[in-house]
C-alpha cells in the first residue's frame, strides 16, 4: 500500500516542528520519494544521526508502506 506524501510530511512535522519539508513523488506512484528536510534538531549530528532521526519519524514504515526515500537533510543556514 502507498503512503501519501502529505502523511509523510505529516509524521516529520510532528517530530520537527521547526522543520522545512519539501517532498516530492519521484515515479506517480506514491511508493518513491524525494525528501527535504532542513531542521535545527539536525544541529551536531552527523548525516547519518539526521536521516536516522527522520526514519524513527516514520515509526517503521520504510521498506513497507513507504519502498524507497531519497532522503537529504541540513540545519538551517545562518543569516
């Protein structure tokens, strides 16, 4: 079953609620996705400290109701 995109954003706003999320279908299908998510909690962390965080967003939907995310992550950039 494919998961929206907008219950994707969903589930990473709830975790970040500072975050800035762009998300986008990749295939039409729902099952492939691009993600964005430019977050100050990401601050200190190494990349793979920050796309973990975002898969414990997901409460353990990768590899079942979401098959793939391209996922990037920053914090955001000083003014």
């Amino acid at each position: 079953m494919a998961m929206q995109a907008s219950e994707i954003e969903r589930l990473i706003q709830a975790a970040f609620p500072d975050a800035a999320i762009t998300i986008e279908d990749l295939r039409g299908d729902g099952d492939h996705y691009a993600c964005n998510v430019v977050s100050s909690a990401f601050a200190g962390k190494t990349r793979i400290q920050q796309h973990q965080m975002v898969y414990q967003a997901l409460g353990g939907r990768m590899g079942g109701e979401l098959h793939a995310l391209a996922l990037q992550t920053s914090t955001p950039k000083s003014e």
